[in-house]
C-alpha cells in the first residue's frame, strides 16, 4: 500500500509538473497563442476572457490553474475511496499528461 500511495503521489507531482509547463508556454507565446491554438476549448476560452478582461490568455492560465487543482483534489478523494480505481484515474492522467508533455516540445 505504501508503494501505491508514493506511486499516486508521484504522478499528482508529474501532473502539476507538466501543467506549470503549460503553463510557461502559454504566458510566453501570448502574443500569439490565440491564432496558433490547436486545442478549440482553450481558443475559446481565450476569446471569452478577451471579453471580459484584458487579456485572455491570463484568463486561460488562471482556468488551468483552478482545473489543475481540481484534478489533484478529486484523484487523491478518488484514490481515498477506492485504491485501484484512484490509482487508474490519477495514471490515466498522467499518461495524459505525458503525452501533452511530449506533444509541447516535439508536437
């Protein structure tokens, strides 16, 4: 069980690794992020928080920020209810996150 949680805990570190990664991308391509954006969520929510403040980017960092932390909060709940299937949801993510990792530097 101990090897589990250190396992859970090194992919929740991985996964907020890789979104401060993102992150970093993100602020330094602003000035050119919303025409290069592949991902339609987040061009979206770069034109709503051009709408409503003064810079959208800003407003899509900050919705990663909170959905970042909402990913580790409901994987450790998950894991703290059911062991194998918070240890499957918070790898899936993970791997998710690998991908993106890998997709930001050679994609």
């Amino acid at each position: 069980m101990a090897n589990m949680k250190f396992f859970i805990n090194c992919c929740l570190v991985f996964i907020v690794l890789v979104a401060a990664i993102d992150i970093f991308w993100s602020i330094s391509l602003e000035d050119i992020l919303l025409e290069h954006e592949e991902n339609p969520i987040a061009a979206y929510v770069i034109e709503v928080g051009n709408s409503i403040t003064a810079s959208g980017v800003a407003f899509l960092c900050g919705v990663k920020v909170v959905s970042t932390f909402l990913v580790v909060v409901i994987g450790r709940i998950i894991y703290r209810r059911n062991p194998k299937v918070g240890a499957m949801a918070v790898a899936g993510v993970a791997a998710f996150q690998l991908w993106l990792l890998y997709y930001l530097y050679f994609g």
